[in-house]
C-alpha cells in the first residue's frame, strides 16, 4: 500500500505526521520525495546503506554528422533545443530525458550521456523500525520530477510506504502524489491553510486519488475548515491540537510519537481508516 502524505502549503507539519505515522505502525517504509529539501532524516536518523547517484539522460549532438535540419527542435516538446544557425543548442535545464531527439534524428547524430543530478539514499532509521528512503537534488538542477520517479521506483512491495511529497500543487507534488492508493493532505487551522488545502484537494480530484484530510496545530476557535470539509463531504481523518510540548521537541529533531501516547494512537487510528476505507471500494 502506498500513503502520500502532502499538503497545499509548507510549515503545516506534513512531514511530522509522515514520519510519525511510519514510526507508529509496523511494516513501514519511509519514503522522502521532497527531493529539494529533504528533512524526513532529521527526524529519523537513518543509518545509510547505500547511496546512488541518478543520471539524467541528455541529448549529445556529434556536430560533424549533423546536417541542422532541425527535427529535432520539432519533436522536442519542451523547447530544450533551438537551432543558433550554425549548430543545436541543449538546454539542459528544461530536458525532460524522453528521448524523442535521438530516436527521431534521421543521421543519427544524438546519443543519450548521463548526468549526475541528484543521489537516492536508502538506509534503515534509528527512530523506530522503519526502512528509509529519500532523494537529494544537486543545488542549482531546475526539474526535481526525474528524481522523484526515480525515488518512488523504491516502494517495497507488501510494505506500507509513507511517501513524504513536497508542499503546494506544482508537478513535483503532481509527480509524488500520483498512483497513490491515498493521499493524505496535512492543514493548519488558518485562512491560508485552508486556502492552499482547497488547491491541493482540486489537484487530487483531477488525477482520482482518494484523499482525508488532518488538522495539524488545529484551533478550535477557527471553525471554517471543518464546515468546508463537511460542506463538501471530505473526510476529516484527526485533529491535533497545538502543543507547545511538540514544537519543542521538533525542534530538537524528536517525533511527536516517541513523547506522546496518544498522538501515536490517533497515527495508527488513521492508517486503519485508510485501510478500511481501501479495503471497502476494493469488495465494491
């Protein structure tokens, strides 16, 4: 089974609830796609077993077979070739490694050269009993997608992989979150919560990934969440109220869970709703 846990904005305690719902049940596998700012190993500590540079495959034009007659440029669906006049020019940056270039190149100028863009790690965490995987991004690479796929290709099948997604809804949340059995979509009882989480639920709605909602840092005073979801009959999965307790100790790079009995229980009480909830469309 495969649980992303995302949200429409940064800061509302989505990797907290991540690595604590891994630490809380047994079977678990960690996965960090937040490959631009990884922090799940903050909290983890994993114990690294292996580390593995990912190659981004890029176009290399032998500019003595080629004839610029631009079919390249033509197929290429991201405008990372352009014809300066007198040779063809790779921006690296906006290739997204499809290959068209060097398949459609009728001299067969193009050949595919790997580049280092980022690492994948995999490990086993110090905190608790759970495997560990996440991706690093090379400071200054323009696309996490690559490496993001690249990193989901680790789920270990008759495991439960938590999959830690990068916040907002741009593609490498799209990416992380894709062909998940569920999404959870961590929110903050604020205006901009709720803004971001309206956002995050419209992304889901449109690539049909099932999705609950909790309320991190929730503030009973702050009532316009709640009456959202139940307007619009979304699943509220838990509430966990603010504690200073807990900001202290994530600070000091603890999980909630090793501190706190209940909030261990309401992670497992959310994974058996999912499960229930999965295993009940699948009889349908």
């Amino acid at each position: 089974m495969i649980i992303s846990v995302s949200s429409g904005k940064g800061g509302t305690g989505k990797t907290t609830v991540a690595t604590s719902i891994a630490v809380s049940i047994a079977n678990s596998v960690y996965i960090d796609c937040d490959v631009e700012e990884p922090n799940g190993h903050i909290l983890l500590k994993p114990e690294y077993t292996s580390v593995t540079p990912y190659k981004k495959l890029l176009p290399e034009i032998d500019t003595e077979k080629c004839t610029l007659c631009n079919k390249c440029v033509e197929v290429c669906e991201f405008n990372a070739l352009m014809n300066a006049g007198n040779e063809i020019i790779l921006f690296d940056e906006l290739c997204h490694s499809c290959g068209a270039c060097a398949y459609f190149c009728p001299e067969k100028c193009i050949t595919e050269v790997g580049k280092v863009m980022g690492y994948v790690r995999k490990g086993k965490s110090t905190t608790g009993d759970v495997e560990f995987i996440d991706g690093i991004l090379n400071i200054g690479e323009e696309t996490a997608t690559p490496l993001i796929k690249e990193v989901k290709k680790q789920t270990i099948p008759g495991k439960i992989n938590i999959v830690d997604s990068p916040p907002g809804t741009a593609c490498s949340m799209v990416e992380t979150v894709r062909e998940s059995d569920f999404c959870i979509l961590v929110t903050e009882s604020s205006p901009f919560g709720l803004s971001d989480l309206k956002l995050a639920i419209d992304v889901l709605k449109i690539i049909n990934v099932p999705f609950g909602v909790v309320i991190n840092k929730y503030d009973e005073r702050y009532k316009a969440t709640e009456e959202y979801l139940k307007e619009n009959d979304i699943l509220l999965l838990s509430k966990i109220g603010i504690d200073k307790k807990i900001a202290e100790d994530y600070s000091r790079g603890i999980i909630p869970v090793l501190k706190s009995e209940k909030i261990r229980k309401d992670m497992i009480e959310i994974v058996e709703k999912i499960n229930s909830l999965i295993n009940s469309k699948q009889k349908v």
